[in-house]
C-alpha cells in the first residue's frame, strides 16, 4: 500500500471512529428536542450544550464522509501523486458510465485491429511503465518488451484524454470488457453465420463438433509428428495457404481467401461474406454502417491477419469456446496468434518481399482503395490509363496565340460595356 493509500485509510478509520464516539446513543436522543431554559441549573444547560455540539459534529461528519464516498465512486486518478481531492477529475455518474463505454469501444477495435489477446498479465498490460528506450526490432524478445509494444498500440487506438486514466482499475476493467465482449461476439459471427459459406458446407454442419472434426481436422493442421504422435501445426496448415502443396511455404502463406473472409464478415457482416464467395469482392450490405466504418479502417494490419489465422483455423475446429488453450483440441489459439504476430511484424520490420505481398494482397480485396496500407499504395492500373488518355488528349489540343487571345479579351469587354448601356437606356 502506498503512503498516500496508507494515510486515505487512516483518515477514513479516524473519521468513523469519530462518528461513533459522537453518536448519540438511541434514536430517541437523535429525534428529541433539546431544552434551553434560564432556570435550569448551569449543570442543565452545560449538558444540554453539549448534547447539541455531539449532534453538530455528528451531522457533520457524516456529510463530510458521504461526500467522500461520492468523490470515491466518481472520481478517477491515474497515479497516487495526482490523487488527491484538489487534483481529481470529478464527474457525474452519467459522464463516468459514458467514459466507461467509450473505453469499451475503443476495447473491441483494439481486438479486431491489433490483439485477440493481450500480452501477459492483463493488470500488467495498463500499470507498465513506459520506456522510453524501447524500439519496435524488440518487441518480440521477452514479455516486457512484448508490453511495451503493446502500450504502444493501445495509445494509437484510444484517444489521448484517456489516456491519463490507462493505469486505473476502471480503464483497465472497461478496456477488458470490450475486449471480451467483442471476442465472443466475432468467434459467434464466424463459426455460427459465416462458417458456412467459408468452408463450404451446411449451417448445421458447421455446428457439428463431430462433423468439424472428421472433416476439418487436416485442414486446420492435424498431423503427425516424427515420434508418430498426433497433434496440431500452427504452419503446416492447408487452411493458412493458397496453393497448398503439403508444407509451410513462406509465398503463400496468409493468402488463403478464407482468412480474409473471416476479417471482412467481422468487420463488414456475413453479406460481404456471401459476396466474396460469389466473386464480388468485400461488400458490405447497403442498409448497415459497419465497423470499418465506424472505426476508420483503411489498410490490413498485422493484428487482424493475425487474428484471421486463428480464427479461420478455431471455427473449423472440435473447440466450443474461443479460450486461450482450446477445451477440446488443446490447441494453444493465444500463442498461436503470438506466433502469427511475430512473424508478420519481423517481415514488416525487414521489408520482406513475401510479407508485403501478404498486406498488398488483403488490402487489394479487403481496402482496395488503401494508400496507407503496409504493403504500400495499391496500384489503380485502369484509374492511371485513363489519365493518361485524357492528359494525352489534352496535350493534342490546339493552343491559342497569346495575342488573339487579347484580342478576344478585349472584343468581350466591348460586348458586355455596350449590354450594360443598352440595359441603362
């Protein structure tokens, strides 16, 4: 407990002490008049004056420790040297349930844009430190840097008059109820309403945890190991590729349609899903405002291929839950996702042509229109052939002299002098 913390309780221990060492000791006493008369005797009144200070006192700290208790529910602080009452934010219980919700929203972008889950211990992820001697090439060293990385982004995607409050109890609960809210909410989505159409079978079927895994198995990376023992590949898996040919293959890997599918049914709805199955392209249905619209999206990051991974590989699995360490398979989904991370933030940092192909190809069907996307600016071939056509025919245009250009300018003039008499005539 911190000093500040430590005096807090003290105070508010010495305070109650104080209430009751005041209180009257019956309600009748409370409730009771209490008589002034100048033929009372000096010890009447000296105890009746007594009486009426314990009330006044009493009154008054029990006002003074409701007002405590109010600025407790409805006051925040980010750190114990700004805690306290002058230096507290105060605001009313509708502000506090509107920041609450705020920070939960901004919880579900950061899941579906940069983290399924967060690195290490979640109380950790909020009261870490900054340092300021971190760099981008360390992240994935040890689960510090990890955490650095991670504060990082969390900075990047909630806006900075929250920020002040990222170490507090209440934006750490609220940032982790949208978080978990929006985990449940897709892993449904995928499995439930675009399962289906990504893998081509019967919604009933998709439901089926037998059915998952006596078709899905191979798919998703069932195979067996040099000792024959079966289990789960993070990379050898048929699902993840395009082309597969039997093995990881730094080309193809990530560009299987389905993994983009899953981020384009999470963030555009199962219309667009349906689209992309009937050759389309990622549409979203025209009566809705979907999330990449509401967030702002425009470029493929790491997190959400990342997450599409996972995701794609967890809905064709026996798994019920979407859960760190599946139930059912014993696949470990959240370092897995880690896994995936890692090796896109690595490509990214060493401008791997492989790894850049992967956020061209995602932004190409999922942001066609990106010119901020990992992968650079994507080319818009038929939009510059045909400035070019209209600038060429610009250029074969006849040019006017300058001089009957004038003379032009002038004979205009002389048009518009004789109008502007005639009107006044």
């Amino acid at each position: 407990m911190s000093q500040h913390q430590a005096q807090t309780a003290t105070s508010h221990s010495d305070e109650d002490e104080h209430i009751h060492s005041h209180s009257p000791s019956s309600s009748e006493d409370l409730t009771s008049e209490i008589e002034i008369d100048l033929s009372m005797s000096r010890e009447d009144l000296y105890r009746n004056a007594r009486k009426a200070q314990s009330r006044a006192i009493t009154a008054m700290a029990k006002v003074k420790a409701s007002r405590r208790k109010a600025d407790e529910l409805a006051t925040t602080t980010s750190t114990d040297a700004d805690s306290s009452p002058r230096k507290r934010p105060r605001f009313t219980s509708s502000e506090v349930q509107e920041n609450i919700k705020t920070v939960e929203y901004y919880g579900r972008k950061f899941l579906v844009t940069h983290m399924l889950w967060l690195h290490g211990d979640t109380k950790a992820s909020f009261e870490t430190p900054i340092d300021d001697n971190y760099h981008e090439s360390e992240r994935f060293e040890n689960v510090d840097t990890m955490l650095q990385g991670q504060l990082r982004e969390i900075q990047e995607v909630v806006p900075e008059k929250y920020l002040r409050d990222l170490g507090s109890d209440w934006f750490r609960r609220a940032f982790q109820a949208g978080m978990q809210s929006q985990r449940s909410n897709i892993s449904t989505r995928v499995r439930t309403r675009c399962g289906a159409m990504i893998f081509g079978c019967t919604e009933a079927q998709i439901k089926s945890a037998a059915y998952r895994k006596e078709t899905f198995s191979s798919l998703i990376g069932w195979k067996k190991n040099d000792r024959g023992e079966w289990y789960y590949d993070a990379w050898d898996s048929e699902i993840l590729h395009s082309g597969w040919q039997g093995k990881h293959n730094i080309h193809t890997v990530f560009l299987n349609k389905g993994l983009m599918m899953v981020i384009s049914g999470i963030i555009r709805g199962p219309a667009s899903v349906v689209s992309m199955s009937e050759g389309e392209g990622s549409v979203a249905s025209r009566n809705s405002e979907t999330l990449d619209v509401k967030w702002g999206l425009d470029h493929t990051t790491p997190g959400m291929i990342a997450a599409g991974a996972v995701l794609v590989r967890w809905a064709a699995s026996v798994d019920t839950l979407l859960t760190v360490q599946g139930s059912q398979s014993g696949i470990r989904w959240k370092e897995d996702f880690e896994g995936y991370l890692q090796y896109l933030f690595n490509g990214l940092r060493l401008r791997k042509a492989s790894v850049l192909n992967i956020f061209r190809q995602w932004d190409k069907v999922l942001f066609p229109s990106s010119s901020s996307g990992f992968g650079g600016r994507q080319a818009r071939s038929d939009r510059c052939a045909k400035m070019k056509s209209v600038m060429d025919a610009l250029e074969g245009d006849d040019e006017v002299e300058e001089d009957r250009q004038d003379d032009n300018h002038e004979d205009g003039q002389r048009r518009s002098e004789a109008d502007e008499e005639h009107s006044e005539e």
